[in-house]
C-alpha cells in the first residue's frame, strides 16, 4: 500500500536519476508517445504515496521532464535539419532570382533597342506620309513632267523608281522593326515574370529558413529549461532523503501493527467461526488497476518497501463492497492507510483470511457488524498517503499480505 508505493515512487526517482545522465534510443521512443509523460506521472503518484509532499512533487517534475526531454531534444535536432534545408534552399532561390534579373536586364535591353529601332523607321516613315501629304506625288509628276527628251525622262523615271524603292524600304524596315520590338517586348515580359517569381521563391524561402531557425531556438531553450527543471527536482528529492526515510520507516512500523493486530485476532479465535467457504472474492470496486502487490527496491534512497495489495483507480465516492461475508474486525483511521477497513471471513488453509480496504472517504460499517458478500462497506476516496481516488485492496493470511489478483476474479470484473 503506501509504504510499498513510497518506495516504488523512490524507485522512479531513481530512474529518472539514471535518465539524468543520458537518454537512451529506448528513452527516446517513448518520448515519442504523446501520453507517456502523463502515464509516468501517474506511476510516480502511486509509487510515493508514502513519501513526503517535497518528494512526491519533485517526483513528478522528475518524470514529467525526463518523459519530455526527449522529445525536445528530437525537436532540436530537426529544427536544426530544417534550418540548415531551409538556408540552403534560400541561397539557391537567391542566385537564381538574381540570374533571373540579370537575364531581364540583358533582355530588356534588347527590348530597349528594338524600341529605339521603331522610333527611328516610324519618324522616317512619317516624313514620307508627311511629304506625300504635302504633294509629294505631285512634285514627282512635275519631275516627269519637265523632261527634254526621251532619255531624259528615262533618268528622271529612274530617279522617281530609286526615290520610292527607298520609301518602301523605310516602310518595310518599319514593319520589321516593329515584328522585332513586340518578340522582344514578350521575352522582356517573360523574363520579368521569371525574375519576379524566383524573388518570391527566395522571400518564400528566407521566411521558411527563419521561421526554422526561431522553432530551432524555442527547442532549445525547452531543451534547457527540462534540464534545469530535473536539476532543480534533483536537488529537491535530494533534500527530502532523510525525511522520506523516516516515513518509510513509520510506514514498516504501521505494517508490522496491522500484522500483530491481525495476528492476535486470528490467535483469539475471532471473526467468523469456520473455514472460508466464498470461492472466489468479488471485486470490491469497479475501476482499472493502478498498482500491483510486491516488494519493490528503490534504488534512489537505496530501500526495499513492500505495496501489501493492490490499487484500484475508481471516482471519489463509489462504491465498495465487501469481497465476501464476514465480520469486521477493524474500521477507522490508520495512519498512511488512511480510512481502513479489515472483514474477516473465517480460515483458509489453517489461518484466518481477511480483507482489508484503505483509504476510504466514508466508512459505513463497525467493528464486530456482520457483512454479506457484495455489500456497500465504504466509498472510494483518497485518504491516508494518497495522491488521487483510489481503493487500496489486501488480502491477510493471520495478518500477513499476500497477493490479492490470487483470489480476484482473473479479469478483474
């Protein structure tokens, strides 16, 4: 009961000093699991229901980071991975924005050039528009016109053909220069487009690289402040020893009590006159096992406590009802037991066989009443050396613990 899970939650503080000094892939894994930090608690808290206060909570930062630290110390590692993706892929959006703009700038050049091209042929183009408006053919008629002779008006047609060929030829020029300045202008367009969407990639990428860097940061500074949390627990549990000591020696003294009263009763021929005749018990309470019956060694304060039953997670106030019929022989405080009650319930193999229910909220029986099998005794609670809601259950041969899954119905129902 409590001194055994006194020791057992010392048990964990001493794992955890092991944890201290390196986690292992093992650790690792179950960091990994979202839920083992709480499940870790839960154990520390049953374990050390016999320890002191100081104890119990250094108890649970212990588990509690330990269970954490590697998953923080994994966050680390990838944010580090991701930091070192993140720049490299920054860099090379960078240098190609910067190649992309380089080639817009060659491109938009060219683009410049052709347009210089087309001013020129369509201010050339304009004058002859603006000649031909003003009577340009006229003027050329008149040339004709003024000829002396046959071979002169040859000449002249000569020098009329030669006038507009070279009017034609600032049109076509026109012509091609625009055909060039547009293909320039779409692949100005699409080089501009290029550049523009390798910036963004490298602004998308720089963001990313940052945003890593300050998740990598936060993991770290989680990372330290678990480290410093078991120190400090460490630290804490460490101050406490002598104290939890002394309680794990109350709580062997309260055991060997129990045992002598036990002991002295079955000597006296009490409790129900006969052998016991019930088969097996039935479950006192309805609820999930949260401890088991054993001697444990802690190896942090360096002591063998023995839990003598086993706990019973159940809701504060239900109900729990007697294994089997007897008489009670013992119901009210207990020191670390807390509510205790202990039915006898005649001999098994030659002793007398009882069972005992601790930490109780309410005790609803007395000492020398008769109980049937199934009946409301008491309600769940948490009192005594308990950290929650929970029944503790024993089976006694003379006084003496035993095992109580023995006797249980084997799916705990």
């Amino acid at each position: 009961m409590g001194a055994h899970r006194r020791h057992i939650a010392l048990s964990i503080i001493c794992a955890v000093t092991v944890v201290l000094t390196g986690a292992g892939p093992a650790a690792a894994d179950r960091g990994d699991d979202p839920h083992h930090a709480g499940r870790a608690v839960e154990r520390a808290e049953a374990i050390l229901e016999d320890a002191t206060e100081l104890a119990q909570q250094a108890a649970r930062q212990l588990e509690s980071a330990t269970a954490a630290l590697p998953v923080a110390q994994a966050k680390v590692a990838a944010s580090k991975g991701l930091v070192a993706a993140g720049r490299a892929q920054a860099n090379t959006a960078r240098r190609n924005a910067l190649k992309a703009r380089t080639a817009y700038g060659g491109v938009a050049v060219k683009f410049g050039q052709a347009q210089a091209k087309v001013a020129v042929a369509r201010e050339r183009v304009g004058q002859i528009a603006a000649a031909t408006y003003m009577g340009g053919n006229f003027a050329r008629i008149n040339v004709l016109v003024a000829a002396t002779d046959p071979q002169d008006m040859m000449d002249r047609l000569g020098l009329v053909a030669q006038v507009m060929q070279k009017q034609n030829d600032d049109v076509d020029l026109l012509t091609a220069a625009r055909r060039v300045a547009r293909t320039e202008q779409d692949r100005a367009g699409l080089a501009k487009r290029v550049a523009e969407n390798a910036e963004r990639v490298a602004r998308e990428r720089l963001a990313t690289a940052q945003a890593a860097e300050a998740a990598a940061e936060q993991a770290r500074a989680a990372v330290l402040k678990l480290t410093a949390g078991r120190a400090r627990a460490l630290d804490l549990a460490n101050s406490q020893r002598w104290a939890v000591l002394a309680k794990y020696e109350a709580a062997k003294a309260e055991e060997a009590r129990i045992r002598g009263a036990l002991s002295a009763y079955a000597a006296k021929g009490g409790g129900v006159g006969g052998p016991y005749v019930g088969g097996s018990l039935l479950m006192p309470v309805h609820g999930w096992k949260s401890s088991d019956f054993g001697e444990r060694y802690d190896p942090y304060y360096r002591v063998w406590q023995l839990h003598a039953g086993a706990d019973f997670a159940a809701g504060g106030g239900d109900s729990i009802r007697a294994a089997a019929g007897g008489q009670v022989i013992r119901a009210g405080w207990n020191g670390g037991y807390g509510n205790y009650t202990c039915v006898s319930h005649g001999e098994f193999d030659g002793k007398d066989f009882s069972t005992c229910y601790g930490h109780q909220s309410k005790i609803l029986v007395y000492v020398g009443e008769y109980v049937t099998r199934g009946e409301v005794i008491g309600r769940v609670g948490t009192t005594g050396a308990s950290t929650g809601n929970h029944l503790h259950f024993e089976t006694r041969f003379n006084g003496i613990p035993k095992n109580p899954l023995q006797y249980l119905p084997s799916c705990l129902c």
